[in-house]
C-alpha cells in the first residue's frame, strides 16, 4: 500500500496542469451569447422586410412629406413678406405720389376766384368719402383751421406741405407720420363750403402752388384721375 502511493506522482511527473477555468464565469460566457442571440432575433424580427412593404404606405409617407414641406415654404413666404418685404414698400411709398381720393368731380380750378386767390382745387365727392394723404410726411396739423373747417396738413420736407380742407373728419393726429396712401379725413363741408367735397392745395417754401401741374409732374394727374408711382424731384 505504501509503495503505490508512493508511485503516484511518477504519474504527473513533468506535466504542466491547464487550469480549469471557474464555474461561474463560464456560465455567464453562455448566458451572454444566448441574451446577444435573443435580442439579434428580436431585432431582426421587428425590421420589415423592404419588399413586403406596403407600396401605398410609402405614397402616404411623401404625401405627407410633401404637404408638410409645402407649409414650411407657406410659412417662410409670410414671414418674408411680414419682414422683408415690408422694408421695401416702406421705400416705395416714401416716394410715390398718390391722389388724394377717387370718384370726384372736378369742380373748382385753382387761380383768382371773386376777385381773390382760390389757392386750391376744389374735388366734390360725398360726404364721408376717405381722402388720403398724397405723399409721405409728417402731419403738421390735424383740426379746426378756420374758413378750412377741419382741415389736416402735412408737411412733406423740402419745404413741401399740402393741406386737405372741410373734412367731415379728421383721422390723424398731429406729429403722426404717413405715407401716401394712408387716410387722412373724410370729405365734408366744414368750414367756408358750399356743399361737400376735398378742398387740396400744395404750397412751396409756404407759396401755393397749383395742385393740377405740380402732381402731374409727380405721375398723378387730378383731370385724368389717374396716378403712378414716381419718384420724388426736387422743388423747381
């Protein structure tokens, strides 16, 4: 008994052990690659197929595609137009003259009336008719003015004013700033009238000038009633 235990170890003599990895890491090396295969499975489950898509499913999508980009470009042009384009009828109307209103009858010339200066034209028109202003400006007077009745004034710069006479209304405020085309009253009879209409002068370096010519060479023509944007000259 003694001597086979002791021939034993001539057995394992000279030989080098692998050792045995443990127990437990070896049952999480297979867990994980069992989990990886799962979730590869799932995954590849949940993907479809491209060809057993549904063709209309895709028409659905860029029709959608479509509308949403075409109210995305709805939306940059009004923002454009809110604050771009505004900057640019701003300068257009700062230099445009306009008429003072539409669907008048011409009825009194500007030159000696009754053996005075009718320093204006006269443009009947019925009561509450809007006149506007002709050209940008700042108004210098919104009220009563005497034998004009209610009258506003614009001062336009350069010297330039044109006053607007027996208003039924007035629908700015002195200091305000307008440019041609805004209200400024409505026609009446206020004043030193004889029945309604728009009583217009245009006065230069405080002398009045006659409004027939001097918005003529500006693209608005009283006669004609017709009017176009022109730029601004300088007072001859």
């Amino acid at each position: 008994m003694r001597q086979r235990l002791s021939s034993e170890p001539d057995r394992y003599r000279g030989r080098r052990r692998v050792p045995t990895p443990p127990r437990s890491r070896y049952a999480a090396v297979v867990t994980t690659a069992f989990v990886g295969a799962g979730i590869v499975a799932l995954g590849a489950g949940a993907m479809p197929d491209a060809k057993t898509v549904d063709p209309s499913a895709i028409a659905d999508l860029d029709q959608a595609s479509t509308q949403q980009d075409l109210a995305e470009r709805a939306e940059d042009a009004d923002r454009a137009s809110r604050d771009g384009r505004s900057d640019t009828t701003q300068v257009a109307s700062d230099d445009t003259w306009r008429l003072p209103l539409h669907g008048y009858e011409f009825t009194s010339a500007y030159g000696m009336r009754w053996g005075q200066l009718h320093a204006g034209v006269d443009l009947a028109a019925p009561e509450g008719t809007p006149y506007v202003a002709v050209h940008s400006g700042t108004v210098k007077m919104a009220g009563y003015y005497g034998g004009y009745g209610y009258a506003v004034i614009v001062d336009h710069g350069d010297g330039i004013e044109t006053i607007y006479g027996h208003s039924s209304q007035v629908a700015v405020k002195t200091g305000q700033q307008v440019k041609a085309g805004d209200t400024l009253g409505y026609v009446g009879s206020t004043g030193h009238a004889y029945g309604n209409h728009l009583h217009l002068e245009v006065h230069v370096n405080g002398t009045p000038r006659d409004p027939v010519p001097y918005l003529r060479d500006h693209g608005a023509d009283i006669k004609l009633e017709v009017e176009a944007i022109s730029t601004d000259v300088a007072a001859s």
